[in-house]
C-alpha cells in the first residue's frame, strides 16, 4: 500500500471526512467567502443514497452552524453519475423538503427555510463541467442578479483541477487532496505551513499505517472496485470504438454495393464482398448486405 489511503476510494471518503474537526476545515476552505465561518458541525445522516444501490457515492448530510449563529443544512457526495445535475438537485431539495414539513402555514412562519449548499465531488469527468469549480444558484434571468439566495450548490470536478504551486491556498489544498493524497509518498512542506488543525488531521488519519488489518481489508476491495469501474469503462469504451467501427465500414461498403448494383454489375457486388472479408467483417453480415450465399463467400 502507498503511504496514503486514496480519497476517491467510498471508504476512505467516509472514514477521513466522517470527523467533524476535518469536514470542518474542507467546508471553511471550498465556502469560503461565500458563507460566516462555520463553528460547528452535526452530521444527521452518512449513507450510501438510497437511489444508488449498486453504485458508488457516500452522502453526508451535515448541519453546520456559523460563527454569526446561523444554520446551514450541507449535502455532500462523493461520487460521479448520469444526468448529475439533475440528481445534485434532487439531493439539495431533499434537504428543502425536510425543513417544511406537510400542512405548514406559510402565513404563519416566521422565517425562511435554512440555507442549503449541496458540495459534489466528482472524481472523473462526467462531460457536464469544463472547470475544477462551478457554483450555481437561482438567478434572474434578465438582470442577472440572484432571485433566491436559499439554495446553492458547489460543484468540484478534479479532473480540471491542477495544483499551482504559486497560487497556493486552503481551498487548493483540499482539492489536491482529494484528487492526488492517494499517489503521494511525501507531501509538500509549503502544504504544512498552510494547513490548519483540521488539514493536519486528515493527514495523519489518512496515513495507510494508521488503519487496522479490517480497515485495510475494506480499503482495498473498496479500491478494487473502484479499479474495476474504471477498467470496465476503458474496456468498454474500446469495444464500442471497434463496433462503431465495423458498422461504419460495412455501412460505406454498403453505399459502394448499391452504386455497383445501380450498374448493374455483378462483380461490384463481389468486390465490396472481398473488402469485407479483408476487413474481417463477420460472414453472415457480409450475406446479408450482398445477397451472396456462404459458399460463395467462402469461394471469394
């Protein structure tokens, strides 16, 4: 094992970030600016989602409060899927759901639902992001100013994301934490002279000799999976490749039959029949778009 366990991994998001002086460096570092300082944080739920049985992700549901005494609700994830802006604000709304309870009296209430930030960390690329962060929040479409500030989600994509050396701060650490803590054997003196209580934690916590002989056990089939995924989508990505290819090739093939067969000539019709078996395209799909029988096939 490398010297630090891989936060990409289910388990050792969920082991590391399950500790409330850690989780609350990384909120203080990636909300910054954008929030009072969070003082406090209460995790109310930490799952799989119910809605991803069968497929990776860890969901925290944290209830954050701020130096000013302000609640914050925080939904945080792990993980990378299909349509996941659609599935990032159902988890946000969720939360919503959870403070206005049904039959509550609008016209009674005394304030207004808690701010809610969704933060969803992606460790591939999922084609809807082109930057290491994007924050989105309901806006006016006209005049561009922000209609409802109860809402926010914080995207951070770490395939973008590239370390800079020169413009170094706690937000840029935590997500090359996140991104790269797996692959390193040493980490940075200039990361030490930033990091606070919370990124010093993590450090240790995270270090491989640290976990028991059951945590390594857990840790690396939670890798293996993790690996496995990403084998099956490079293998499967080469095997659609290849298919797109041969019905490609037979589909310009074919276009060359009918021209041969609008001449009226039988030969353009064993001549396309030749270049699909130089291409090893499959017999019975060369029959198919020829007309030729196998044994005429087999002859060529």
């Amino acid at each position: 094992m490398r010297k630090y366990i891989d936060l990409k991994c289910d388990f050792a998001f969920k082991y590391c970030m399950q500790d409330e002086v850690i989780m609350k460096s990384f909120l203080n570092a990636i909300l910054e600016g954008e929030i009072d300082k969070i003082t406090s944080v209460k995790y109310e739920n930490v799952e799989m989602p119910k809605e991803s049985r069968g497929e990776r992700g860890v969901c925290f549901d944290l209830l954050c409060t701020t130096e000013q005494g302000e609640t914050v609700l925080v939904e945080m994830q792990n993980t990378a899927q299909k349509f996941f802006k659609t599935r990032a604000a159902y988890y946000t709304y969720q939360l919503m759901r959870r403070q206005i309870k049904r039959g509550d009296k609008w016209n009674k209430r005394e304030k207004d639902i808690s701010p809610i930030i969704g933060i969803f960390i992606m460790g591939e690329s999922n084609g809807q992001f082109s930057k290491a962060v994007t924050r989105t929040s309901e806006y006016d479409r006209d005049d561009l100013t922000e209609s409802w500030d109860r809402i926010h989600k914080f995207f951070l994509s770490l395939p973008h994301f590239q370390f800079d050396e020169a413009q170094i701060n706690a937000k840029n650490i935590w997500l090359e934490m996140f991104k790269n803590l797996g692959n390193m054997d040493r980490i940075s003196p200039s990361v030490y002279e930033r990091a606070d209580e919370g990124l010093l934690k993590l450090l240790k916590k995270a270090e491989s000799a640290a976990l028991t002989d059951e945590e390594i056990d857990l840790y690396e089939a939670c890798m293996k999976k993790l690996e496995d995924e990403i084998d099956m989508k490079e293998y499967g990505f080469e095997i659609g490749m290849a298919k797109g290819h041969e019905e490609g090739l037979a589909k310009g093939l074919a276009e060359g039959l009918a021209e041969g067969l609008a001449m009226g000539k039988t030969e353009a019709i064993q001549q396309t029949a030749r270049e699909m078996k130089k291409n090893d395209i499959d017999a019975e799909l060369i029959a198919k778009i020829t007309g030729l029988t196998p044994e005429e096939i087999e002859s060529l």
